[in-house]
C-alpha cells in the first residue's frame, strides 16, 4: 500500500452521521478516532523500522539506504528489505547461495577488475553454510528478531501517538 496521507481520518470520517428527529439533533464526527489511528500507525511503522534496521548487515549501507526508501514511501506495513535489491533475499536468509553444477559451493566470482559476478542467468541455490556478517549486530531473519525483542515496546509506542 502507497502512502496515503490521513487514510484513516478519511475511511472514519465517512461513518460520520446526522440524525434529526423533531426538535432533537446529533451529530457524531469520527475524525478524531482517524487522527489518532494515523498517528499511531506512523509512529508504528517508525519505530519498527528504526529497530529492524539495527540487525541488519551494513558492509555499504546500500540494503538499509534502499529498504528505507522503500519504506519511506508505504505506510502500514514495513518491509524486511527492498525485494528489487538482488543479494537482499541472501542476506535475510542467511544463507550462501551457491552456483549449480559443474560449480558446486561456489558462492560467486571474483575478478580484481569487475568485482564479485555470478553466472548471468543461472539460479543460484542455498548451501549448508551460513553467512558471515560483518556488523556485531547483524543476524539472519532480522524482522523476526526485531519482534522478538522488540514488539511490547511498538504496542506502547502506538498507544502513546494514539493518546497524543
């Protein structure tokens, strides 16, 4: 879903209602409830974000500057990393994705000229070896990770830009 500024004051704004019967007049307006669940929604996606990105591997910055990008730009939902980043799905799993045959466990390619290649076209698959991170505090499965140290403290995060 794109960023949709006041999504929810709009879809609760719409259940706003006017009732008259005789001399007896109500109104009740829902946008307030809207304000509050946007509020809450971005502080939400905020701080999942700021949290997930600490596990993840920064050898250039490169995956965290593009998911955050990513990110910057959807609202309710936070994503693990950019899927358009090719190495991006590797470096979640974990996993050392090697050549087929006749290239068993060979992970890629160097040439000091070009840098790190694989075979164009090829279909790389996972081996039994984990990768080795160069950050202190990146791990595999770092949205997994994130929640499981972190989700009381998002639950408390929105409720606090709910009730601000």
């Amino acid at each position: 879903m794109g960023i949709v500024k006041g999504y929810f004051q709009t879809v609760f704004s719409k259940l706003n209602m006017k009732y008259t019967h005789g001399e007896v007049a109500m109104e009740v307006s829902l946008d307030r409830f809207g304000k509050k669940i946007d509020k809450a929604q971005d502080a939400l996606d905020a701080q999942v974000w700021a949290d997930m990105k600490q596990y993840m591997p920064i050898a250039t910055g490169n995956l965290i500057q593009r998911t955050g990008d990513l990110n910057a730009n959807t609202r309710g939902e936070v994503y693990l990393y950019d899927p358009s980043v090719p190495y991006a799905h590797y470096m979640y799993e974990g996993t050392v994705y090697v050549e087929p045959d006749p290239y068993p466990n060979v992970g890629g390619f160097y040439s000091p000229s070009y840098g790190w290649w694989s075979i164009p076209g090829v279909q790389k698959i996972p081996s039994d070896r984990r990768l080795l991170y160069t950050s202190p505090t990146a791990v595999s499965y770092w949205g997994a990770v994130a929640y499981e140290n972190h989700h009381e403290q998002w639950v408390a995060v929105a409720k606090a830009a709910a009730r601000g």
